[in-house]
C-alpha cells in the first residue's frame, strides 16, 4: 500500500473514532444525574417557584430531546461553533483558546524532556547491561513509574514553596511570548513531574530495543568491520532501536495528555484539565464535549503522526 | 533528572539570584493603593447579584453592591443603603429612608426609584433569583418621595428585614435594569467596581473613588482561583497572594504563624442528619430521640473537623442560638437511647441509611463514620451511601433519601431558617421530611412578633420543639479560615459567609 492510501485509510478511522467519543461522551453527561440547572444553583434549586425554575431551565437549555441536542451541538461543531459556556456564558473557543496552549506547552516541554530522559538513560543502561550503569537507568525507570504524578507534583509544590519560598505558578500564568522567563519557571516544574513518569516508559523500551538490536548479525558484523564506537551506537543501535522508541513515545504523549489534567490542578496553570475539572463540576456540558473532544483529537492525531512516522523512519512498513 | 537534582537546581538558581523566590513577598512593603490577591479553591462564576448562589460570587459581589440593611460581625441587622427604617400596621408594612449621596459606579445618585426596580426585578420569575421568597410576602414595593421606600406584606412579617440583607436583594440603577446589562456589567454603590473576570481563574476589582464610605486604601483586590488548599497554602508561602481563605484546619496548621495571621470564625452553616420522618423506622418519634441521645456530638466534631468548631442546636449563632443544643440529650446519653428504642417497641434496635457527599462537604464521609459507631452501641444500624453532588442534590432535592447528612446555611433569624423547611407551605418541605402544625405556628409567631423578649420565647419554643421530637439531629458548626499576610492591615474574616471579605473596604496593604 502507497503512503499515501496508508494516510487516508488511517485519516478515516481518525475520523471515525471522534464520532464515537463525541457520541460516549455526550451520552455519558447524559447519564450523570443532575443537570445544569442543578449544577449552577444547588440546593437552592428547590427554593425556586415554577415560573423561575421554567425560567432557568430556558436559559440552560434544560429539557430538550437529547438527540435534538446532540445533533445541534454536532452541526454547530463542525461548522466550527463550539457553543456558549452554560456558566461564564463566553464562547467555549475562547475558553479553549485560552486553555489549550497552556496544555499543548506543557505537554511538548514534558515530551521533549521525557524523550532525552527515556533515551538517555535507556541508551546508557543498554549499553552497559549488567553494570552499575544499567542499575541507575532501572532505578530511574521504577521510580518514574511507581511514584504517581499527582504525589511526586504535591510533594514538589510543599519543599519548593516552604523551603524556598519559591511557586511561580501561583502567579498570574504568563504566556510565552509575553514573559517568556516567568513561562518557563512556570511551566518547568510540572513538565519535570510529566515527564518522569513518560521518560520512564521510553527509558525501559530503549533499553529493551539497543539490547535487541545490538545482539543481532548485522551489529556483531559492524563491530567486526571495525567501525568506530559511536558510529555503532548512533547509527547501528540507535537508529534500528527508533521504531520502538516513537511507538513508546506515541503512545506516552497520548497518556501524557491525560496527565496534564491533575498535573495542572497541582501547578494551578489554566490549560485544558482545569477547564475540564471545572466544567464537568458544573455540567457545563458544551465545555466538557468540547474539551473531551480535543484531548481525543489529540490522541489520534498522535497515533496518526506515530503510524507516518514509522513509514518514514522504516521503509519496509510500506510494503505491507 | 531526578527531583533531588531539580531542587538542587533552583537552589543554584536562588543562590546566584537568578529566580526571583518572592519569599520577601510576605514582608515586601506594597506601594498605597497596591494590590491584594486571596486565594480560593472557589471561582467567580456570576456578575449578577440576582442570581448568584456560589458564596464566592456573594464575597465578591459583596464589594461591589450593597442590600439595603446588612449583618455585622455580631450578627445584629444594621444600616446599609437604607439609614433606618420603622415597621407599623401590625408589622405588615415596613418604611425604610434610604441613605443620602450615594452614587453607583456609573456615576449616577442612588433614589427610591432605583430600590424599587432592584426587588421588583428580585420578585419577578424570570430573574430567577433564589432569595425571591425572602420578601415573598411583599404585595407592594414603591417609592414615597426620593429617599423613602415602603414594602407592603401580605402578613404581619418582620423577617423580611433580615432577607432584605442578602446580595440576592443587592440594590442596582434602574437605568441598568431597563438596558439589560446587569448579568454583564456590575454597577454597584459598593467599596470596589468591577474590573475584570477570567473564568475560572481570577476576579478583579479596583476601589471606587466614589464610594459613600470613602475611598478604600487598597486599589486592587484579585481573587484568584487556586484548585486545592494545599496550594494555595504553597502560593502564601512563596508571597505571591496575601490572603488565603481556606477550609481544612490540617492545611492551615502547616502554615507557619510567625509569618501570617491565621483567623477562623464559625461561619453562618450548621451540620446536620436531616431525617425523613414520614416513612419507615424514622416515622417514630422515639426511633429518631434514640438516635439523638446516642450520637456523641464531640466525637463527631473531633474525628470531622479535629475538634474546631462548636457543638450547636438549630439556631447555631445569633441572639436566639439554641441552648442547650438538644431538648432531651444535651449531651450522650446510652441509657436514654436505649429507653427510648424500647418506647419505640425497637428494643433490638433498627438499621437505616445516610446519605452523604464529600463533593459537598468533604468532612461528611468522617462525620457518618463517627455516627455509624456510636449509633452500632444502642444497635442502630446507620449504612453510609456516599453520592457525587449532583446526585446527593437531585435525591436531597426530592427526599430520596432515608437520612442526609447536610450542611446548610443558617441566618440569625429562625424565620429565615427554618420557615422554607417547616412553615405553611415551605419550598423545601420534601427534603425536610418532617410538618407539624405545631411547628408552621411557631414559626408564624416567632415571625410575626416585634419584641424582642417575645421573639426570644418563640424561638425557644420552636428549638425545643425541633429537637424535643428530634426532627433532625443537629450536629456541629465549623471555622472557615484566612490566613492573613502580616502586611494587611485591618482584614477580618465575617461570620456571614456571604460577606466574609466585607473588611477589605478598610484594610490596607503595609
């Protein structure tokens, strides 16, 4: 199959699975027991005559057919009109404007930094299997794992703030290009927590693939032709060992996503997952579709790029 | 990198002065008229007085408009926009003369016409505003001469008074009334304008130069949102808020006092197992005295909020606070329990099912625990079902439920409290789960008289009414907290949670 029919085939089941999350979520909020009605005024709700509750439901959009809704909110979608928030009443765009360079920052600092982790130590640890080395890079690997983010972050936040008086992301978040220093103390720390957690994943997979690859024919034949240590690590190791680490990474941005949403409450940035949190507190159902709808976007935009990439990287996935 | 090599970092970083820490941010001196962020889990959700219902939309809107009378820290009615006011025909009309020179932060003078529009767009359905039924009983709002306003009630009601205090009943121009930019432009007589609101992030308001009472000394006051308390305690410590209003007594203990002021107040709630009285075991009277006198109030208030708070009645503050808290078990009393599950013909005891919401009230879970054990001492059987909060609403809502665990708002006045539960014809008489007529006339009685003395033996009545028949167990009332910057001046935290931030108006930053 050309690389050109593999793109189209993989842009039709990405296509095809946001219909679906669209359709999960939306019956999912349904679901949930209250609305947000109940959401917005609480208990007080039942201090409200019928006329105002009529009143209120009105406003809120309370009480018509579910499929009514969901098709208004699918067509004003893609025709690039995400609704009004129920709560603050700005444009769900603007609100996601606003939120999601936050997130997309925050995650491409955590990949980045959780790639050069993971390679890192899983190049070092597989090119010295056995060896105090290898013990370090594993060490690595199980705290990254076994240390959840949401506790490494609390943990974080209470030495950095009470040793060192120090938590710039209490501040008033500063955009990239406004106070570019304030941004990246910002967003720094939080990144670090993502990506230990992600570098600990690729630090295994690498390690695995330059074990793999280095104890096959063609690299024990590259050693024996002489060829220099480095020029065998890079591109005889680490080159044959890439498939497996951008399927690793592929799959660790996806998650790396999800984690952004607790990671964010902790750091107080206001990117995606604190608009998710908040608007699922208050049934602010045309955020939550939304937002939802982007995180999965952004996963199977991932997948999509990591399926490109392997045609790229290894030729011999086109011939399938 | 590990954590231990990324706090090495930043000390680095510190050391070479490359990160600026804020750490002198606590005792940095601010410039007059400086800026003063609070940090709260909560956020702005609304600029409409009218409808509000989140207490912060209250604190915050709370600064920008006035009611015509307001709660002071003593929880006495006292002037506001209106400098006095007189009940006659038999308590079934109330006079008020508003104050003089008042301005709104559109520059215009504050008349009775403005008044007038403010509670008739209170009253009118499609505003929707949860305090309506405050001043429910008005037939008539109108103006008499520029600086009079005269409310009409249906009934001998001197309650009205006190509903009149809520920001739900906040006076705004007419002008603005009839244009229609309430729910997007605040225009208020208040200490601070409206500047700004980023959902779910920040609002902000600078002082009011117009303002009646004088130019508040601080210009700028932020409220920032913060999504848990232990970062907000982190953002105080590091300097960069000054005020942290936070709930759990366990984070303000992290916080050291020799840099911040720490001040809690009983806040204007109570603690509560509402009972539906109407079915199963809970119908009989003695069923619900058994559990009244085998619930240890202390060990529910130690193990929920660590012993801060108070044990209390019905009426948890104010000049008619019950006392003693229970009319048949002030205290825990196994033998009576046992007495009176035997009067019931339960003599094996009986078992039932709470309902509680740590969404709601996250030390709900802890205070159900507590029950459960003290309750399995005479034999009675409490199963907890905890609930997401919209669930525990919509069930609270329509009285699915066998037993609630509550916290709800209280108010000086009994009236106000408790006549939406128990009086003719209450809004929230299914989640109650309990009437009497003996209740609906107390509450009318309470309500109608004028005099003091004669209000204080109306309300005992009522509260030993309520607890005599333990129509629901009242439980405790808890601290709300700020902890304050030692470089504001003059900040103290209001036990009326819907005015907490009322001093700011005097503070000032050092």
């Amino acid at each position: 199959m050309t690389l050109f029919l593999s793109i189209v085939r993989r842009a039709f089941s990405v296509l095809l699975t946001l219909w679906g999350v669209s359709v999960i979520v939306f019956v999912v909020l349904r679901l949930l027991p209250g609305n947000a009605v109940t959401a917005a005024v609480g208990v007080s709700e039942g201090l409200l005559t019928k006329a105002q509750l009529a009143a209120l439901n009105h406003y809120y959009g309370v009480g018509q057919p579910a499929i009514q809704q969901y098709f208004s909110w699918l067509h004003a979608t893609l025709t690039g009109n995400l609704g009004i928030s129920l709560v603050s009443r700005e444009a769900v765009s603007a609100l996601i404007g606003a939120s999601l360079p936050v997130t997309l920052e925050l995650a491409i600092v955590s990949m980045i930094l959780g790639v050069l982790i993971g390679v890192g130590f899983g190049m070092w640890s597989g090119l010295h299997p056995g060896r105090w080395q290898d013990d370090v890079g594993q060490t690595v690997s199980v705290m990254g794992l076994a240390i959840p983010s949401f506790i490494l972050g609390t943990v974080l936040v209470v030495i950095l703030s009470t040793k060192f008086h120090y938590f710039p992301s209490s501040k008033t978040f500063a955009g990239l290009f406004t106070n570019p220093w304030l941004n990246i103390q910002q967003i720094i720390f939080p990144a670090l927590v993502l990506s230990l957690g992600v570098g600990a994943a690729i630090l295994r997979t690498t390690r695995a693939a330059v074990l793999e690859v280095s104890g096959l024919n063609f690299a024990r034949t590259a050693l024996g032709k002489g060829v220099s240590r480095s020029a065998f690590i890079w591109r005889h190791l680490f080159l044959n060992a890439l498939t497996a680490v951008v399927t690793m990474s592929g799959i660790q941005l996806g998650y790396l996503l999800g984690g952004t949403v607790i990671i964010e409450q902790i750091f107080i940035l206001p990117g995606m997952g604190r608009l998710l949190i908040t608007s699922i507190n208050n049934r602010d159902f045309p955020v939550v579709q939304s937002v939802t709808l982007i995180f999965a976007a952004g996963f199977v935009l991932v997948n999509l790029l990591v399926d490109v990439a392997y045609n790229v990287i290894d030729p011999r996935t086109r011939k399938r | 990198m590990t954590s231990a090599a990324v706090v090495a970092s930043v000390v680095a970083l510190i050391a070479t002065g490359v990160i600026d820490t804020g750490a002198s941010g606590a005792t940095r001196p601010h410039a007059a008229g400086g800026t003063l962020i609070i940090g709260t889990t909560n956020s702005v959700q609304k600029i409409d007085p009218d409808v509000v219902t989140n207490f912060l939309d209250f604190e915050a809107l709370g600064l920008i408009y006035q009611t015509l009378v307001q709660e002071n820290a003593k929880l006495q009615i006292v002037a506001d926009l209106a400098t006095s006011w007189a009940f006659s025909n038999g308590n079934k009309t109330l006079t008020l003369q508003l104050r003089q020179g008042v301005k709104f932060d559109d520059g215009s003078t504050m008349t009775s016409a403005d008044v007038v529009a403010s509670l008739q767009r209170a009253q009118a359905s499609a505003t929707a505003d949860p305090s309506a039924s405050f001043i429910g009983s008005v037939t008539n709002i109108a103006a008499s001469g520029p600086n009079t306003v005269v409310l009409t009630m249906s009934h001998p009601d001197v309650s009205v008074l006190e509903g009149l205090a809520t920001v739900n009943l906040a006076i705004m121009p007419a002008a603005a009334i009839t244009a229609g930019t309430i729910a997007t432009t605040p225009d208020g007589t208040g200490p601070y304008e409206y500047s700004s609101l980023v959902a779910n992030t920040s609002f902000t308001m600078t002082a009011n130069p117009n303002y009646w009472g004088g130019k508040p000394s601080i210009g700028t006051v932020e409220l920032e949102t913060i999504p848990t308390e232990q970062s907000i305690a982190a953002a105080l410590q590091a300097g960069t808020i000054q005020i942290g209003l936070l709930s759990q007594p366990t984070v303000v203990k992290t916080i050291p006092s020799s840099s911040f002021n720490k001040q809690s107040v009983l806040d204007l709630s109570y603690r509560a197992l509402m009972l539906q009285d109407k079915k199963g075991p809970l119908k009989n009277v003695n069923a619900r005295r058994a559990i009244a006198c085998a619930t240890n109030r202390q060990q529910i208030l130690q193990d929920a909020v660590f012993g801060d708070g108070k044990i209390v009645g019905p009426v948890p503050l104010g000049p008619y606070a019950t006392s003693p808290v229970s009319a048949i078990c002030p205290t825990t009393n196994d033998a009576k329990a046992k007495a009176y599950l035997k009067a019931a013909g339960m003599s094996k005891g009986f078992s039932f099912t709470a309902i509680t919401s740590t969404d709601l009230d996250s030390t709900s879970a802890a205070q159900a625990v507590a029950m459960q054990s003290e309750l399995a001492k005479v034999g009675i059987k409490m199963n907890i079902q905890n609930l997401a909060s919209n669930a525990y609403i919509q069930d609270w809502l329509n009285g699915k439920f066998q037993a609630a665990f509550a916290e709800n708002g209280a108010d000086p006045d009994p009236y106000v409290m408790y006549g939406r539960y128990f009086g003719a014809g209450a809004d929230l008489a299914v989640p109650a789960g309990y009437s009497s007529k003996s209740l609906e006339q107390e509450l009318l009685a309470g309500d109608e008289n004028s005099t003091a003395a004669g209000q204080a033996k109306d309300w005992k009545t009522l509260n030993n009414d309520l607890t005599g028949n333990a129509v629901w167990i009242w439980l405790f009332d808890s601290n709300d907290y700020a902890v304050v910057a030692k470089s504001v001046k003059g900040f103290t935290l209001s036990p009326v949670n819907t005015t907490q931030l009322s001093s700011l108006a005097n503070a000032s930053l050092s």
